[in-house]
C-alpha cells in the first residue's frame, strides 16, 4: 500500500499555464472561435496533462489486459472461459478488433496477463512483435467465485493496481505519449456491473447489460447473482481497495492502475468502455486527481457505462454502439486526439494566411 499511496502524491493538476497558450492560439486559427468544438477542447486537454503547448503523439500504447472471473461458474456469460486465453492468442497474432484499428492508429497492443485462469502455452506463438507485446503480470489464475466471497485478497487487489502502474513505468521508458485502455475477459461485465452498481449508488438492474449476448433469463440470473454477491461481500463504497477486492477483477485492478501510473507521468490516458470506466471509478476514488488526467473514448451499449461516466463527470467522445472491449474505442478516440493536435499545428493563422478576423 505505501508503494500506491506513493504514486498517488506524484499525481498534480492540469497545467493551466499551457492550456492558456493553447487556448490562445486557437483562437488566432482560420476559424470562428469554438468551431471545430471538442477537438478544440481535446487540443487543450492534452496540453494541460502533459504540460505542453506543442504536444505531439509519438508513442501510442493500447493496454489490453486480460484475466478471468470465478462469478462465470454461475451461468452469467454467454461464452465460456476458455474464450479468454484464446482471445489472448488471437491478440498476439494480430487478428483482433483492436490490433487493427490500433494499427490504424500508429499504436503498440500492450496484452497483459493479470490473471487468466487457463495456461498461455507461449513458446507455440509467434507473435507480431512489432505492433504487439505480451507481459506475463499474472496474480492468480483468475478471481473466486464473488457469489460465495470475496474476488480475491485485499493484498492481491493492491498487487493488480501496482502491476498496472509498473506496466507504464515500462513503457515510459521507451517513450509513451498517450496510452489507451482495454479488456479481455469472459464474465467480466458482471464485476463491472457489482463495481459501479456500489461506486454510483444506481440499482443493480440499472447497471447490468446483456454483455456478450445472453438472454433474457441470463441477464436475470446475472442480476440475482449481483445482487446476492453485494449482500453477501458488503463491500464499502468509501473504500475502493474493498470494493476491488470484493466484486473486482484483476484485469480490473491493472487498469485502475494504469490510469494511475498515466496521471503519475502526466500521460494522456483513453479509456475504453465499460470495464475500463468501473477500473477509472476504482482509480478516481483512489486519487481525485486521476480524474483530469481521462480521455473518456466512446459510451458503451452496456447501459452501467453511462452511470459510471456520469458520477466520474465525464463526457465520452464516441458513441457508436459498440461494446467489445479490448481497447476498441480507445484506439479511434486516439486518432480524434491525433487530429486536435494537428488542428493545433498545422493550421494557419488569420495573419499567417491573411484572412480578416472577425469585426468587433
């Protein structure tokens, strides 16, 4: 715990100074002030977490992070759990959703092991190592069944978080200038659900989707078992090492942690959708500043997204339907971010191009 709360006390606020000079020179570009709406605001955004008026996106990084849930032995997923170690597969290859469009993007695929409950046979992969890299940051092999007790230990609630902040501190070695969170693991909208159904205060039912399709009698099965794991756990919302440790998952707790190493090293960071936004409420509970430091990319279908944005404060860029995962939205929010900043260098000037300004 001492090694997190450390963390947290690096973490300081947007850097108004360049924000102003960014919001000064949008407003000497060829356009009306305030046209081109949230890339302007994006433009600024940028400049204040890494405390740069010239920000450039360089070094992109997606972190899928992936680990599987003891709660899927109650029926809650349409899929079964080997599907996670398999998509794990599928990611080094290459051949998933968010390797292409984080190609699109110019970005690396960070996949993390954080707690898969099969066994990743490696030495058989061969992966695309220049777009996509794997670290094995595994706590257990998997969490327990939150309908019978806790996910997991307090100690390996930390252990996830820390692991999530060590897994940037690497890449900001290499060069990191604005990284992406996503998800893999089969079940894993049901702690999601539990998560942000304790952080916001909404109903369970308010907060519980369809995640990867089941049916109708499943989505009820999944609310039972919500319901039952919050009253059975009694997790305090005050406390979000308690609420992870609960109702959590690793994966959960690894990207809570790499929003917060993101804010430590005053790093742009995207998140994703549903998963990602129960792991941004375990972070900003964790340390109120984290907050600035979040790019919010799209709102899921899964309708416990909204809420969970909606108590953070935040506003999502995208909303186009889509609830995969993986670091999927984050990765086309990373090419809207790109775009801000070219606006911010690359356009001219009302002198520069000699246009009038606007009278009065």
């Amino acid at each position: 715990m001492v090694l997190l709360e450390s963390a947290i006390a690096k973490i300081h606020s947007l850097d108004k100074d360049a924000m102003d000079k960014v919001q000064k020179h949008l407003d000497n570009l060829t356009k009306p002030r305030n046209s081109l709406g949230r890339l302007e605001e994006l433009a600024k955004h940028i400049a204040g977490i890494t405390a740069n008026d010239k920000p450039k996106l360089k070094h992109k990084v997606i972190f899928t992070l992936a680990g599987d849930h003891g709660v899927v032995d109650e029926g809650v997923s349409a899929y079964p759990r080997e599907v996670t170690c398999q998509m794990v597969y599928n990611f080094l290859r290459g051949g998933a959703a968010i390797n292409v469009l984080a190609r699109q993007a110019g970005a690396r695929v960070i996949v993390a092991d954080m707690g898969i409950a099969g066994k990743l046979e490696m030495e058989h992969i061969k992966a695309d190592n220049k777009h996509t890299q794997f670290h094995d940051c595994r706590i257990e092999s998997g969490t327990d069944n939150f309908a019978k007790g806790p996910a997991m230990t307090p100690s390996n609630a930390i252990r996830s978080i820390r692991a999530g902040i060590k897994l940037v501190e690497k890449e900001c070695q290499l060069g990191l200038d604005i990284a992406g969170t996503g998800d893999m693991g089969i079940g894993n909208t049901t702690p999601s659900s539990a998560i942000t159904a304790v952080m916001t205060g909404k109903t369970v039912e308010n907060v519980t989707g369809y995640g990867t399709g089941i049916n109708d009698e499943g989505l009820h099965r999944k609310i039972r078992v919500i319901k039952h794991a919050i009253a059975i756990n009694k997790p305090n919302h005050h406390d979000p090492i308690d609420v992870l440790a609960k109702l959590g998952g690793y994966e959960i707790g690894g990207l809570a942690g790499v929003i917060i190493g993101c804010a430590m090293k005053r790093v742009p960071v995207i998140i994703d959708g549903f998963i990602s936004g129960a792991a941004a409420l375990i972070a900003v509970k964790l340390a109120p500043r984290t907050k600035d430091f979040i790019i919010p990319s799209h709102c899921s279908a899964e309708k416990g997204h909204q809420h969970a944005l909606a108590q953070m404060g935040m506003k999502p860029l995208l909303d186009l339907d889509m609830r995969l995962g993986e670091g999927t939205g984050a990765a086309l929010a990373m090419m809207l971010c790109e775009s801000s900043l070219r606006i911010l260098e690359e356009m001219a000037t009302f002198s520069q191009a000699n246009v009038s300004e606007k009278l009065g």
